[in-house]
C-alpha cells in the first residue's frame, strides 16, 4: 500500500447513512435488503490489492464523512488518497473512470465518504 496514502473515497449510494456511535455507514445488501455497517471508525478492515487477492495490510478507520468529488478538490486531499502532484482535473476524471460503473452518478459529482485510516499491520 501506499504509505501515503491515508484516505479513500467509496461511493454513496442511496440508502447509505451515517450514523451510529461510534459513527458507521450503514448500507443496505443488494439481495437480502439488511442493513449491516459497511465502514465502522475504529474497525480495522483487509487491504486487498484486488477482489478475492489476499491482504497486504490492516488499517483502522478514523474517521469518516461524506462529500462532493468535484474539481475543486484540494492537492492535499489529492496527496492524501496516494495521489501527489497529481491534478484536480486529473484525479476527477481517473475517480470518473475508475467508478464508471456506478449507476448512482453524474457529472456535478459523486457524492462519496471520505474515509480517513491509519495503518495498524504489515502482513507477515
């Protein structure tokens, strides 16, 4: 992982909401319709470097909000996803690509949590 890189940006998809203490995001199952806590502040969660790969290291949420993704993120927020010296515009148009396949979007921006972790453990 990116050492880096101490925030991610999910999609928000309608039905998720912040709450709890401490605070979660609560999403419904796609098939079940349940509600279960995607990302809790202080669970820690696998860094996988693909779906089903095995984890490269464990972090801990921190904290947790939600945003818009538009050009006028900020280059720190941008260094803070992993991303230094890379553009607004750049970083805009890789999240557009990358989550293309969200049927929740559109060109005024996502709306995301932004999810702000530390790293725990290396895997051994």
């Amino acid at each position: 992982m990116n050492e880096s890189k101490t925030v991610t940006r999910r999609v928000c998809i309608p039905g998720d909401n912040l709450g709890g203490d401490p605070p979660a995001v609560y999403r419904k199952h796609k098939k079940n319709g349940l509600t279960y806590p995607a990302w809790r502040v202080g669970n820690t969660y696998a860094v996988q470097p693909g779906r089903g790969k095995r984890e490269v290291c464990r972090i801990r949420i921190i904290d947790i909000g939600k945003e818009l993704v538009t050009l006028e993120i900020t280059p720190k927020e941008i260094a803070l996803e992993g991303y230094p010296g890379m553009s607004p515009d750049e970083y805009v148009r890789m999240f557009l690509k990358i989550n293309a396949h969200q049927e929740y979007r559109g060109w005024d921006g996502f709306t995301v949590w932004r999810i702000q972790f530390e790293k725990v453990k290396e895997r051994f």
